[in-house]
C-alpha cells in the first residue's frame, strides 16, 4: 500500500483520538501502521482504536486496494 495512503489512515485516526504511527522500516515496511498500546488497557479502550481504525479505512474506500 503506497505510503501517502497509509498516511490517510494515520491522520484520520489522529484527528479522531487515536495515535497511530508509520514504520519508517523502508520500502518493505513503510506500508505497515504502528500500534503501541498501553500496558494496562481496557476492552472499551481496544474497540475504540479498533472502531476509528476501521472508518478510516473505509473512509479511504477503495483506494486502499489499489498499489
């Protein structure tokens, strides 16, 4: 997935609470998303970053099945 895409996913779950990252792993990593989550989390907490994820994705439609 090309990084200016990956980029779209990053941002929208940034403006909407949840910090995410990029690899910066180079060409064969550069299209992964980071996650760190605390130690210590709750249920609600995941399903939150999993929600916000999840309309990011499909925010972007169908531009992330395309290279």
């Amino acid at each position: 997935m090309p990084a200016d895409k990956i980029k779209g996913v990053v941002d929208f779950a940034r403006r909407n609470g949840v910090l995410v990252g990029r690899s910066g792993g180079g060409r064969h990593l550069g299209s992964t998303i980071v996650l760190s989550p605390p130690l210590v989390i709750t249920r609600a907490e995941i399903d939150r970053v999993v929600a916000v994820l999840d309309k990011a994705i499909a925010e972007m439609g169908g531009l992330l099945g395309a290279s």
